[in-house]
C-alpha cells in the first residue's frame, strides 16, 4: 500500500498540477486516498482529493477526472455551467463519464 500512494504521489500529483497550469485553474492542495467509490472529490476549500486507483485507468480518463474535479474549483456542483466548464478543456466527457463505470473491474485483485 504505502508503495502504491508513493507511485500516485510521484505520477498523479505532478500531473495534476501540470494540468491545472493548463487550465488556469488553481488548487490548495493534493489528497492521495485509496477510495472504493469515487476517482476524485474537490473540497469547498481547494482540496483536490484523487484516488491512487486512478494508476490504474486508461490516461485519457484520468485526464478527464483531474479536468473534471480541478473545475470543481469554479463550480462547486454539476450545474450546466460546470459542464459547459468541463467540455471547454475536454470536449468527449460525456464519453468518458461512461467509460469510467467500467474502469472499476480494470482494477487489479491486490489494488482493490
């Protein structure tokens, strides 16, 4: 375990910041959690929380997830603004939304 949250640490943490340079969309800081039923929350105070699973998941979805909970910091909901938000940095979510219900069974016995 403590090597899986190291691997997020050096992978994820750094890919999210580089993503948030590319937004321009800022954050407080980074939560790694081993989570069974979400990929990423965003806090009311900048706290972006992934879920070391996501080293699992096809690149192009965590793309999707760090897009979708780093706007989060815009819109603390699913409004039609957030979504409007969301499809501006990454126009197929509404596919990737589908494709992660499946990532789950991806997941390798020792990392569930």
């Amino acid at each position: 375990q403590r090597w899986l949250l190291r691997q997020a640490h050096e992978i994820l943490v750094p890919w999210l910041s580089q993503v948030s340079r590319e937004t321009g969309i800022p954050y407080a800081r980074t939560a790694l959690r081993k989570q069974k039923t979400r990929w990423g929350s965003c806090s009311s105070l900048g706290t972006i929380s992934l879920n070391v699973k996501l080293l699992f998941v096809e690149p192009d979805l965590v793309r999707y997830i760090l897009i979708h909970e780093l706007c989060h910091v815009r819109h603390m909901n699913h409004s039609k603004r957030y979504w409007k938000l969301v499809s501006g940095f990454y126009a197929p979510y509404k596919e990737a939304h589908r494709r992660l219900k499946d990532a789950w069974r991806k997941m390798p016995r020792w990392a569930a």
